[in-house]
C-alpha cells in the first residue's frame, strides 16, 4: 500500500513516535515531527523525520500546522492542567484529508481497580479516575469525534522496548518495590504499540478507544526482577509505603500503588492484530538483547 504524497503529523515526537514514522515513512507519507526542543531535530532527521519546532499555544504556529493538511495526526502531549493545547490542535489540523487523529491516552484513566479487569467497554468518570488530567482530554477528544473529526483514543500502559528496559533506573537505584504492595500492572511492547496505531488508523472506527496493552497484566516485581536478571543487575529494593511517600510526589506514589488488569478486546477482535509479544516475558528478553 502506497500513501505517496501524504502528511503524518507526530506531535509531541519521541521514544514513540519516531518508531511509528518508520511504517508511515514505508507507505511514503511524508513524516513531520513536533517537539518544542531544537535538540531533538538531529534523532529526527536520522529517522527520516522532518522536525518543526514550535509552541501549541501560539496560533501562528497552529496555522502552521493547519496548513499541512495531514492526512494521520497522533498526538502524544500529556495533558496540561491549564490552557490545554489540544482542543486548539484539533480544531487546527482538521481539514478534508484527514483520516485519523490517534490520541495518545493512557490507562491511568481507570484509576486505582484494586487489581480487577476492566476493558474499553468498562466506564470511567472523573469521579473514580486516578487522572483527572486525563479524563478531561479524553472527554476533549470524544467531543471532537461528535462534531466530525474521525478520532481514535488509544489507551496505552507501560511501554519497554530497547533502551527502555529500566536499566538505567535499575542501575541507579531508582526503581523501588514498596513492602507489602506488589499490584498488577500492564505494559507493551513498543513494537506492537506502533502496530496498534497503524491498526487504529487503517482498520479503526471514528471516535472508538482502543486499549494498547499485551495480554499478559502482572504483578510489578514480576517485570522489575526479570528486568534485573536480564540487564545483569541487582534486583529493585523494597521500601516501606511510609518512606515511598516522603520520595515520590503524591502522583507518581498514584501510579506505583495503582492495580488493575486491563484487556485489549478490540485489538484482536476489531482490528485483527496480532501481538509480536503477547506477554512481557518474550518481549522484555527481546528488547534488552536488542538493546545490548
């Protein structure tokens, strides 16, 4: 399938994004990669991204963007708790050509489950969400598939691949286990995650979420320790919940307690995907091979 002559707008182009560019530049889009930091643009170039700095929050630079025409944005800027750039990115890239606008959510917006499954169909209000932040993007988002923007909600957990394997937290002493407190977690693999996009986009309905998740969820020393192992490490120390909060601001403490099991019905159902590494285990060995 060729695609000559077509824009793809990555905004917010990183550890993601650059890796979902080399599909898109196979199809023969033009790639365009967003970052506010100039120094990013040499990784991009070398990716076959064409970097454009710029700030969300200035129209000229939105007009910018609009004049691009692109027929695929993900948008994978995390939600800023005033002056959202989002509703005025989607207004401004929103024109005839466009095929997809890929939101890059994340499963933090079924908060704290105390380890249940949940899935797309499971509901979420700002009420029992553990990201509030996050909810009211997605809400952003959801009324903007209303008005005629052909959107997708991508819910991703956890993503590892190569350089992304918690080495360096492993080696540094960063990465902790809290005693008493081991919840279930979910991660992909970077590579099914740009699968999972490109699904979305060719296969995926306006205005539907897709969770991004492998089918294997897992305690979090599970992950930590095999992580360990493989990098040749010393496995992640257990402290106290009481010395937890006096080290990690109340959010981050948030996500390192928070348990759930989350199922990618429509990933496999829908979509017709199937994962590289449907569990962490294959995945993880891959990525740190990879990396070495």
């Amino acid at each position: 399938m060729s695609d000559s002559g077509k824009t793809a707008l990555l905004i917010g182009c990183g550890y993601t994004g650059i890796r979902l560019a080399r599909p898109l530049l196979e199809r023969g889009f033009r790639v365009v990669g967003v970052s506010r930091r100039a120094e990013h643009d040499p990784e991009l170039r070398r990716a076959g991204i064409q970097p454009l700095a710029g700030d969300l929050s200035e129209p000229d630079f939105l007009s910018v963007l609009g004049k691009l025409s692109p027929s695929v944005v993900a948008y994978f800027v995390p939600p800023q708790k005033a002056d959202d750039p989002l509703p005025a990115v989607l207004a401004a890239t929103r024109n005839a050509l466009l095929e997809a606008f890929l939101y890059a959510s994340s499963s933090s917006v079924y908060g704290d489950c105390g380890g249940e499954w949940v899935d797309e169909t499971t509901a979420i209000s700002s009420n029992n969400t553990g990201d509030p932040d996050r909810f009211a993007a997605e809400h952003c988002v959801v009324e903007a598939g209303m008005s005629g923007i052909p959107t997708r909600i991508c819910r991703i957990t956890g993503i590892y691949g190569p350089d992304r394997t918690l080495k360096h937290l492993l080696a540094n002493g960063q990465y902790t286990l809290i005693e008493g407190r081991d919840p279930w977690v979910n991660r992909i693999h970077v590579d099914d995650l740009v699968a999972g996009f490109i699904a979305a986009w060719g296969k995926g309905e306006s205005g539907m979420v897709y969770n991004m998740v492998d089918e294997q969820p897992h305690r979090a020393s599970e992950f930590a320790n095999l992580a360990a192992d493989l990098n040749r490490l010393p496995r992640p120390v257990r402290i106290s919940e009481i010395e937890a909060r006096t080290r990690y601001d109340v959010a981050e403490l948030q996500r390192k307690l928070s348990s759930k099991r989350v199922r990618c019905l429509r990933l496999g159902n829908e979509l017709g995907l199937s994962l590289k590494y449907p569990g962490f285990r294959t995945g993880l060995a891959a990525a740190v091979a990879q990396q070495r």
